[in-house]
C-alpha cells in the first residue's frame, strides 16, 4: 500500500493570484474611468462652480474676467432671503409642485384603472394615452396658447356660445386662472408618466386575492381600498418623489405658456429672470442654491418619515 502524496502549493501561486486580482482591478477601473470623467465634467464642475458664483457679486459681462475666489461675500444670498420676490416664487413653486404631483398621479391612476380589463382596441389607447408625454412641449404649448386665447381660441369661443361666458376669459394673462392653467397643462402633460407606472405594477397584482374579495362580497370601491390601493402604495409614493423633483425645477412649460407673469413665476423662472433680464449672475446662482437646499431639505424629511417607515412595516 502505497503512502498518500501530499501536493504543496508552489511558491509562484499566492503572488499569480495578487496578479490577476491587480489586472482585474484596473480593468475595471479602465471601464469605469470614461463614465467618471463626464459626471466629474458635466455635473460636479458645474455644480462646484454655481456654489463660487454664489459667493460673488457679479454681472454677466464680468464672469469672464472674474478670478475664481474673486470678492467672495455673503451678499447674494443676504438679497435673496430678505427679498420679497423670491419667496413669493418659492411659494409659487410648492403650489405648482403639490399641486401638478396630485393631479398627475390621480389622473394616471385613474386611467390605468381604467384601462386594466382588456378590450377591443385596448393597445391604440394605451399608445394614445402616451402622446401628451412624448409631444415636443413647444408644440403643445402653442396648441394651448392657441386653444386658451381670449380672442380667437376654440375654449372662449364655446365658453361665449354655449356656457353663456358674458365675456371671453384670458387663462394665460390674469389671475387666478394662469396658475389653474399652468398646473392643468403639467398635469395633462405628465399623467402618462403616471400612468405607466401603475400600469406596470396594476399586472403584477394576484388576480387571486381580486377574485376571493368578489366571492366574499366586497364592491368595486371595497376592492380597490383593501386590494388593489395597498398594492400601489410603493409606486404612488416613488411617484410622488420623481414628480415632486420634477416639478420642483420645472422652467420650460410655465415659461412657454405664462412667461412667469399673472402670479405665476415660479422659482426657476426667476433664476432665468435675474440671470437674463438683470445680468446678475452671482444672484441667480445664489438663488438656485438655495433652492436646491431647499429641495434637498424636502428629501431629507421623506426619506426619515416615509421610506424608513415603509422598511419598518416591511
């Protein structure tokens, strides 16, 4: 009987290993390395460089001159916080944000209930439905600056004819009704992101617990708020955040339609007004870092209320 042959590791094995553990390494940073350079020069240099410009009291015309801690001061945001237009746009922004967020979220979800049985032509709908969203906003601006017109828009001339209006109404021009309008138009436009959304978990609900609800008794409403509604939380409330960023920044639509007039300059359009109607740079950039302090303080407060709270109960 032949005694057992103990095989040793060669001495080369342990530093074979470190090698390829190194090459592994750089391969992967080679990979990384293209994707960190453009976040570093698209967003962190710019970034970085908006927080500078806060601190500085300069015009547009003295940017390029400007040395990079040049008259560093506490000045801009001094006028910002004591000024009665930024908070009156602050205020402009939350409301439009609420506000847009609900009725987005609501029409989604109501539409993707609707469209939940199959039907005849479901798809053709579903793809309709997604028109406000991937529209050019240009385009569908002009179309409800054009629909909403006081002198020769299709909405005053029904209004005129058929609900009795003594006179035409200018939605885009006069108070309360531009606000209304501008959040009817973010709700129009965004309620198919919404509804994408609930579509998508509305499949992955058990048809089981729907069925058993139905043989116990339970109405359409009853369903809904036992079954189907907690099986939406999750996604109401990812939603909710996306949105509520979303809107928080939003400049295009409310200044395509409004320009920020007639109560509603929101605070992004602000920025854009001191930056391109007063030349104020370092103003602007103070203002838009507080509003994304601002912003930031928001996500601070769903994320220790909600999104913690939503882990305990899981």
């Amino acid at each position: 009987m032949s005694a057992p042959t103990t095989v040793r590791p060669t001495a080369g094995a342990p530093a074979a290993g470190r090698t390829a553990s190194s090459r592994a390494n750089r391969d992967g940073l080679a990979m990384v390395l293209p994707t960190v350079v453009i976040v570093v020069a698209v967003v962190v240099v710019p970034v970085l460089w908006n927080v500078v410009l806060a601190f500085q009291d300069l015009t547009l015309l003295e940017v390029r001159d400007a040395g990079l801690f040049e008259r560093l001061s506490l000045e801009n945001f001094a006028e910002v916080l004591t000024g009665a237009g930024f908070w009156q746009a602050l205020g402009n922004t939350v409301v439009y944000s609420a506000a847009s967020t609900a009725g987005s979220i609501l029409v989604g979800l109501l539409a993707a209930l609707a469209l939940r049985r199959p039907f005849p032509g479901r798809g053709v709908v579903r793809s309709l439905m997604l028109l406000p969203y991937v529209a050019p906003v240009v385009a569908v601006a002009f179309t409800w600056e054009t629909m909403l017109n006081p002198q020769y828009g299709i909405v005053n001339a029904w209004g005129t004819g058929f609900l009795g209006w003594d006179q035409p109404v200018d939605f885009l021009g006069q108070e309360p009704y531009a606000m209304a309008t501008v959040i009817a138009f973010e709700v129009w436009r965004y309620f198919p992101f919404a509804f994408m959304f609930i579509t998508a978990r509305l499949v992955a609900v058990p048809a089981e617990l729907e069925e058993a609800a139905t043989v116990d008794g339970a109405s359409l409403l009853q369903r809904f708020r036992h079954v189907v509604g907690p099986q939406l939380l999750g996604v109401v409330a990812l939603l909710s955040v996306l949105r509520l960023i979303m809107t928080f920044n939003k400049f295009d639509d409310v200044y395509l339609l409004t320009g920020g007039g007639a109560g509603t300059e929101v605070a992004a359009v602000r920025v854009y007004d001191t930056l391109t109607g007063r030349f104020d740079v370092g103003g602007a950039a103070a203002q838009a870092l507080v509003l994304s302090a601002v912003l930031a303080v928001g996500l601070l407060v769903y994320v220790r209320f909600f999104v913690k709270k939503g882990g305990e109960q899981s």
